[in-house]
C-alpha cells in the first residue's frame, strides 16, 4: 500500500502541480514547445478516461447489436428448415445454434466469436446415439 499512497498523496501532486497550465487564456498562446509536450501525457491519459467512461455509460457508445439473427443461410427460402434423418448420424452430431456456422446445420465454433462479439451464451446442440 506504501506505493500507492507514495503514488496518491506526493508523486501525483507533485507532477500536477509541475505542469505549465496558465492562469488565463491569453497563456495558453505564451506557451513554449517544451511546456506542449509537457501537457500531452495527462492530455492523453484524460482523452483515455473520457473514452473509457464514454464506451461504458453512454447507450450510443456501445454496438447495437443486430435484431437479424440468420444474415446469411438460404436467405432467398421464407422459412429455413432443415431435416437430418437420425440414422445418417454415426455417433453423434453437433449442430449450430447460432446462424454463424460456414457448415450449416452442422455447428463450426462460429459461435465463439458471435459469444465475444455481443456478450452471448450459445452454443451447438448435439445429438448422440445411444448404443
């Protein structure tokens, strides 16, 4: 803890307190270009924060995600419906779930970048014979 508070209460002011802000407008004009590049790192650490908090809180910040759930499987039919007969599968078979699979209807981990992409759970079913 003894860095932190070194960090919080001597290190933090200390450099704050060093920084070349004027005390009115006109100085901002009166600046040099050592004093400039003294302002960039808490100006980038702030532009951070405020995109930070902007991504976080803000309802427009964040992706919408898409209503559509099927964006690319047999787009031209009404319905998409498909039949697998039971006796086609030799041990098991694991099918998709999430309309993202390049191997409709069988289950490709597609679903592990559309989970990451919009904070989703799915995932395949799978059918297995029992013997």
């Amino acid at each position: 803890m003894k860095p932190v508070a070194y960090l919080v209460k001597d290190a933090a002011p200390n450099y704050l307190s060093s920084l070349p802000i004027p005390d009115t407008i006109g100085g901002w004009f009166r600046l040099g270009f050592k004093d400039w590049l003294a302002l960039i790192p808490p100006a980038a650490v702030l532009a951070g924060l405020t995109y930070v908090t902007y991504r976080a809180f803000c309802p427009h910040g964040r992706p919408i995600p898409s209503a559509v759930v099927n964006r690319n499987i047999l787009k031209s039919n009404p319905k998409v419906v498909d039949f697998i007969d039971i006796e086609d599968i030799s041990e098991k078979a694991v099918l998709c779930r999430c309309w993202r699979s390049k191997n409709w209807p069988y289950c490709d981990g597609s679903h592990a970048k559309h989970n990451n992409d919009v904070g989703d759970n799915v995932g395949p079913v799978i059918v297995q014979r029992k013997n």
